[in-house]
C-alpha cells in the first residue's frame, strides 16, 4: 500500500499546532516554544506569549477581542489565571458597585454561588428550603446539592413569576430553613411584604437572579434579600463563559462565603476588598473559585455596561415588534411597581389560550428565532424526573403559565437588529 503523503492535513492535531507560528505586532516570527527574556513566555510572571498577536478572527468570524478585553487576560495569565488573581478581585468590586451592594464575590458558577448562598445562611442536609416552581432546575438541584429538600412554591397568578404570599407562608409555618424567589427572563414580581414577613421570621430570602442581571427595585436588592446570586455562563447578557456571583449587604454573610468558595480561609480586609487569609481548613469550605481569564472577559465588559445595556434596549424593541407583527394576542408577563430597571434577560409573551401560545412560538421558531419555552420544553420544575419522586402540593396557576407562555432571550433577535 503506498504511503500517505506527509501533508499537514494528515498530521495528528498537536503536531499541526507545533507547526503554527504566530507573528508579534513587532513583525517578528515566534514560535509558541521560543523564550522571552527574563522567564518562559506564558509563566505566571511573565507576559502572556504572543496574546496581543493573536487574529481576532475563528474560522473566517471576528471573536469581538477587542483591546481592553485582551488587556485584563493579560493581567490574568500574568497572575496565573486563578480566582485570586486581581482581575477577579476588580470584577467584585466593580458588580457590588453595579448593583449597589457592600460585598460581590466571584464564584465558578451560578448554581454553586447558590450553593455558598445556601450554606452562608445556615442551610444544611436534611432542612427544607421553599423554590419558586417556575424556577429553572438547576435552581432546585442547587438545594438538592447541599443535601436539602426544596418545597415548591406556587405561583401567585397565571401571568406573573412571583411567588403566591399565602403558599410561601404556609411553607414558612412548615419550617424552611430558606426561600428562594427567581425571576424568571427579568421579572419581577414579588411581594415585598411577604418577603419582608419571611426574614422577621428568621427565614432568610435568597435571590436567583440568573435571568436578571440588571434588575433594579426602588429597595437596594440587599433590602429585598439577604444575599443574590448572579450567573455569567456565556447565555448571559454578562458572561465570563461559566462563572457567578454572590451579591449580600451583611458581612457576616459574605464572610462564609468567601471560606466556602476558598477552601475554609478566613476573610479579612485589603483596601477595601474581602480577600482570603489564614490557613486552608479553618472553616468548612472546596474550591468554588472563578477563572481569572473568564473574570477579566466579565470585566471588560463591565467597562461596558452601558453600551451592553443600551444593546439590550434596542433588542427589546425589536422583539416587541416581531411578537406584535405575528397577529397573535399576547401580553408580557406581570411586573411589580417596584421594579426600576427590567432585568434585561428576555421577553415574555402571555397568550390567552395554549393554543394560541402554541400559534405564536411556531411563528417564531418558523421565522428562524429560537424560543426558550421550547427549547427547554418550559413546565414547573416539579415535571422534572428528578423532583417528580417528591411529594408536592398542586400548583395550578403555574400549571395554567407554562402552558400560556412564549418568552425568549433578547439575544435571540440580535440578527434582526438594524446594520449601524
């Protein structure tokens, strides 16, 4: 059999990539073994090799790199890439600034900032915890995770996310150690007095904000809640590919979960930031740091914000306009009058009839829009066959929701936005 031709094309991923050079902006040609002066290119220490080279294109597309973004994962690689590294100390000073609260800390992702949530208010295996049931599953995993049991809330009309004020009473006389309300696709509906009764209570409010980054309330959010949790997976409107944060008001509460997210350290102050001293076990704690090179992509884009808020704007504008040219009857879903600021995640379409939702999420995905009720096949986290072995109380009104909703990511118009 003739041998095959020792073209580059045949050769084995990893020698194909030896191969590759990358050309500096000073026009010299380097390959990816060469030294720098003063220390191997890519050390912690030492410049990243060749990053400020690198095409700004894959496979023909732009990545949207731009100069400030690749200048905090220089400092990133330059600090080792880990979640103590100041990119990262920067990115929580920068979101407790943007959501108006005294203490941000950065974590690996949005489920396990509700995990260090959970355990800093005193959740532990065996307690019971109320969940909206219009939350997301990973909402209710996150609880299962810590070894509780999540109780599902119901919620308080057909049309709105919040939570039902009578059944999250009643679940707080049954004894939950916590609650946690989620808003789903940014909004916001809930009760501020029936959250208010909860922690006098001693039941402390969380807050899974994943879907509503930019929600803003006449209340500081650490008014609403004892602590907020934030994803910034790279389905987000801020994003750092996988990543989240824990937002609270109290020290004591940003202390713990600080030792949870860095392997039990103790907290202590530096210029005004929350960093971890101390010898590793003095309290419980694993290893729920954040990537430093995600936090510098977040960063840059927190340089942002409001360019990324105002995008996001325009992309409500548009998808009002596409759900309204369908013909179909639709009203967005309730929000309460205490909302200052949308959270900016997507757009909720109630329709009349599960007939008519049906007729307007097939205009949609027919149009070439993706629609998050289909594609995560929307219904209350109780249908999920994790917590369908678990004994709970009827929700109707979420039941009649799910069945009525149509609601995308604004992200998902982004090509129907007019060429500037």
């Amino acid at each position: 059999m003739p041998r095959r031709p020792r073209a580059v094309a045949y050769l084995p991923h990893r020698r194909r990539l030896r191969q590759r050079r990358v050309r500096s902006r000073a026009g010299r040609v380097r390959g990816p073994g060469r030294r720098r002066p003063g220390g191997v290119a890519g050390e912690p220490g030492q410049p990243p090799a060749g990053l400020r080279g690198v095409r700004r294109t894959v496979a023909g597309r732009r990545t949207g790199v731009d100069g400030l973004t690749v200048a905090h994962l220089e400092r990133a690689i330059a600090d080792g890439g880990t979640g103590n590294a100041d990119v990262a100390r920067d990115l929580e000073q920068r979101f407790a600034a943007f959501a108006g609260t005294a203490r941000a800390l950065c974590v690996s992702s949005g489920t396990i900032a509700l995990m260090c949530a959970l355990y800093a208010v005193g959740v532990r295996p065996g307690q019971r915890v109320a969940v909206s049931v219009l939350g997301p599953a990973m909402t209710g995993l996150a609880v299962a995770a810590v070894g509780a049991t999540p109780v599902f809330v119901d919620c308080c009309s057909p049309t709105s996310f919040g939570l039902d004020a009578d059944a999250l009473e009643r679940a707080a006389r049954n004894g939950v150690a916590a609650a946690i309300a989620v808003p789903m696709w940014g909004y916001w509906d809930e009760d501020a007095a029936a959250l208010h009764r909860l922690r006098a209570a001693g039941v402390p409010v969380i807050l899974d904000l994943a879907q509503a980054p930019f929600l803003r309330l006449r209340q500081g959010l650490s008014d609403v809640a004892d602590i907020s949790c934030f994803s910034l997976h790279g389905r987000k409107p801020l994003k750092a590919g996988e990543g989240g944060v824990c937002l609270t008001g109290d020290q004591r509460l940003a202390e713990r979960i600080l030792a949870v997210r860095n392997f039990g350290q103790r907290a202590e102050l530096a210029g005004g930031r929350l960093i971890p001293a101390g010898p590793f076990g003095a309290r419980f704690g694993a290893n729920a740091k954040i990537n430093a090179l995600g936090a510098a992509w977040c960063l840059a884009q927190m340089d942002a914000i409001d360019t990324i808020r105002d995008r996001h704007t325009r992309l409500r504008e548009v998808a009002t306009d596409l759900l309204t040219a369908t013909g179909t009857t639709w009203a967005e879903a309730s929000e309460s009058d205490d909302v200052v600021e949308h959270g900016r995640y997507g757009i909720v379409a109630m329709c009349p009839s599960p007939g008519e939702a049906r007729q307007l999420a097939g205009s949609l995905h027919d149009d070439g829009l993706e629609v998050d009720s289909l594609r995560y096949r929307y219904a209350p986290m109780t249908d999920a066959p994790y917590f369908a072995r678990l004994a709970a109380a009827p929700c109707p009104n979420a039941r009649r929701l799910t069945k009525t909703v149509v609601a995308c990511r604004l992200e998902a118009f982004a090509s129907r936005l007019p060429k500037e």
